[in-house]
C-alpha cells in the first residue's frame, strides 16, 4: 500500500507560496483527479518520491529525458562544467558547440540561437517571421501548443476558423486578433484563409507531429501541403520541435518527413533535462535577428555552460547508431500489447504512436486526426487509469491530451512490468 503523507505535506505548504502548488499548471493533476506526488529522486526510467515509493515515469519530465533520468555521462558533464562555473553572459565555447551540433543534426538549420525554453523560441521565431515578412497574422492549428506566449493563447476553435479569442484572462484581444487558429489536417481550411488573408500572413507555425492534444499524425500529404503554399505565397513555414526534435530522429520530424521549415523551434531534448530552447533556420532569415538584425531578442542565461553541458552530450549519445531503431522498436512492443490488453478486457482505445511517443485516446476507436476528434476522448476514463495505474507503480501523463514517452532507459524488463501494470489496471476498470 503507497504512503502518499510527504506529497500531501508538500502540495499543502507549496499551496501556500506556490499559486496550485505547481510551478506549471498540468502538474497539478488537476484533470485525472489526483493530488501530485512530489519527487525526491530519479534513476533511469525510475522516479521515488517523498514517501519513498517507485514510479516507472513515461513523463520523461515531458519529453526532454530521452536517455532516462541521470544518465550518468550527462551527470557527469554537468559535474564537471560545474566545476569551472555555472554562467557568464560572456560567450563560451560550449554554446558554440552545440549550436553547430543542432545545426549538423538538423537538416533545415543553418544559424540557430539558444534561448530558455520552448516558449521563448517558439515566441522568438514568430517574431522573426513577423520582421522578415514585415505581415502580422499568424496561423496555428487548434490542439497544437507553442508555450504560454500571447500571440498563441487562442480559444481552440469549433468553427473552421478561430478569429482571435483570447483563450486566457490577460491576453489582450488586440495581441489575439492576429493569430488565426484552424483545425489540424484540414487543407481546404488552410487554403481558405491564405487566399482570403495570405498577404496579410507571417508564419504558419504547426507541430509537425501534435503531441498536445494527444498524439495525433499529419495526413500523409499534410506536410508537403504546407510546405508548398506556404513557399508559394512568401509565407514563413515553422515547425514547432519542442517535442519532436530529436526524438523521431536525429533530425527531428523534418528529417523523418523530410520536409524542410524555414524555422525550426526546439526544446526540452537539447537540454538533457535542463533548460534549454533554441530556434534557428535559413541563414538569410535568421541573420535579422540581434545584434546582426533588427529583430530583438535577448536572454541572460541563453547558452549557460551547464545547460550546454547537457545538450552537448545527450546530442552526442544520440547520435550513436542504432538509438531510434531501439526506442521505436521499443514503443512499438509497449503499443502492441497495449493494444492486445485493451481488446481483452473491451476496453475502447485508439492508440497512436509515432518513434518512441504514444498517446492511448480513450472511448475512441478510429483514428483522431485533430482536435476536435481528439477532444471526444472519454477524460474520466483516462483520470481513472491514470490513478490506478498510479497505485500499480507506473507515472503517466496527469491528462488524456498529452504523449507516454519511452526512453533509453527502460528495458524489455521494464515494459513488461508496465505491461503487467496495465493488464491489472485494466481488469479493475474494465
Ligand atoms: P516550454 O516553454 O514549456 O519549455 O515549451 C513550450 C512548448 C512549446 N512547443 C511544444 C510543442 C510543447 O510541447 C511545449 C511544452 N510542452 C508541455 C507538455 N506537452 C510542457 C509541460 C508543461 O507545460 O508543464
């Protein structure tokens, strides 16, 4: 039986000092109907809170923790930049060599700026593309997620398209009335507003794989689409690989689709647990950015020896061979047999994967090709598997619209033991 007292004496005096206890909202379990545990320590694909007891984590602290938690190359890099200090807001060697690494991996990267967080680069490249262009609108995709930035807190539309609806208290309509926000996988829709208001349009940014509303596939023509109108009519194309990046492959969705962005935007891997976010591209686009450009943009800890540490060997162990075959084959046995388990005991899921992420849409039993599909997904369900497959030792995603990420750390064991978790979840639920 888990003793959950610690966590309860955590979340009671966070909530005192912290607003919800979290210092992000999703953390708070809030959707699944849980309190948070609160962590005391990770070791491969093993987290142990407060309390003492286990998790297998397919959180991966959201993606960033492809190599597991304390992968012990990546803590010692840390140790040792450590040593000769954390930060200067003086150039460094080591932001030199991660950018070239992004830049070598990266298919469409030719220059690439560091920032803090996937929110700043995908807020930074959206502002690029509105300098570049000199167009303010911008068009998103309901169910994607670019960070917290204004211009992309947009209520997520039912209509074909979203005019500017604040989706926050605080974002102002006038920031708002400049991002249009339209369903996933439509062309026609896409086609629409460009010919209505194309000239008006910087940038279409899009997760080329949405991993926010769940896992959801691009139309196999989808990409190459966007691509194509967007070269067409001067428009900036950004691929938001915050999440991504790094872990379809190398090179990110853009090598696995091949598909070439303008602006590429990523997160959460090149960091290796720490912060880090980048956005980078053609060189003609990005050499409008400060202090070269016009375009501002700025950071006090962009490029912080630690965080390059980090990034430098994550990206290093990745690129070794025969990576993303073993977390994609990987992925691929935790699908299958919870696909098989499903089916055995009737419970009604539609499971979409790509590499090594997956998302189990419950209630569902065809392919969800956009938010709203997504959104019919049975959320009371997913909080009752999310607690017991909690009680079983297993740490999900506290919400049905997010991705189980697998990483190098868990082995065949592993899986089988969440497998084993499953079935018996299943069988209380079912
Ligand atoms: P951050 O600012 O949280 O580093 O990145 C924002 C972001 C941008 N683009 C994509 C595609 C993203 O997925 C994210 C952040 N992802 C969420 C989880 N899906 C972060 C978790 C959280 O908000 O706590």
């Amino acid at each position: 039986m888990q003793r959950n007292l610690l966590s309860k004496h955590f979340f009671d005096r966070a909530k005192k000092v912290i607003p919800g206890g979290v210092n992000s909202p999703v953390r708070a379990c809030k959707s699944v109907g849980a309190d948070p545990i609160f962590v005391e320590s990770g070791s491969g694909c093993w987290v142990w809170d407060v309390d003492g007891n286990s998790y297998m984590d397919f959180v991966c602290s959201w993606g960033p923790l492809i190599l597991g938690h304390c992968h012990p190359e990546v803590v010692a890099a840390v140790k040792k930049a450590a040593e000769t200090g954390s930060s200067f807001g003086i150039p460094t060697w080591s932001e030199v060599k991660l950018a070239e690494m992004i830049v070598d991996m990266v298919p469409s990267i030719e220059k690439v700026r560091l920032v803090n967080s996937g929110t700043e680069a995908t807020m930074s490249a959206v502002r690029l593309a509105r300098g570049f262009t000199n167009r303010k609108k911008i068009v998103k995709f309901n169910g994607c997620y670019h960070g917290h930035a204004d211009s992309f807190l947009v209520k997520a539309g039912s209509g074909v398209a979203t005019l500017g609806i604040p989706g926050s208290p605080g974002v102002p309509e006038e920031i708002v009335q400049n991002t249009i926000a339209i369903p996933f996988n439509d062309k026609d829709a896409v086609k629409n507003v460009l010919d209505k208001e194309g000239d008006q349009v910087a940038c279409i940014i899009v997760e080329p794989v949405p991993a926010n509303m769940g896992v959801v596939l691009p139309d196999e023509d989808f990409l190459p689409f966007l691509r194509q109108i967007t070269q067409e009519r001067g428009i900036v194309l950004i691929f938001d690989e915050v999440i991504t990046g790094f872990r379809l492959a190398p090179g990110g969705a853009q090598e696995y689709f091949d598909i070439m962005p303008d602006l590429t935007c990523l997160g959460k891997i090149i960091g290796g647990g720490l912060p880090v976010g980048a956005y980078g591209g053609k060189a003609e686009i990005m050499d409008q950015i400060a202090p070269d450009g016009p375009v501002y943009q700025a950071g006090t800890l962009s490029g912080n020896p630690l965080a390059m540490a980090a990034g430098i060997k994550t990206l290093e162990i990745l690129s070794r061979p025969g990576i993303y075959e073993l977390l994609e084959n990987r992925m691929d046995y935790l699908a299958g047999e919870l696909k098989t388990i499903s089916q055995k005991y009737g419970i009604k899921c539609t499971i979409q994967k790509i590499a090594s992420m997956m998302t189990c849409f419950f209630g569902q039993d065809g392919p969800i090709r956009n938010f709203e599909q997504a959104s019919q997904s049975d959320t009371e369900f997913y909080g009752k598997y999310f607690r017991q497959m909690l009680r079983n030792g297993v740490y999900l995603a506290p919400s049905q619209f997010e991705a189980a990420f697998v990483s190098l750390a868990h082995n065949w064991d592993d899986l089988d033991f969440a497998i084993e978790a499953t079935e018996s979840s299943f069988k209380v639920l079912a």
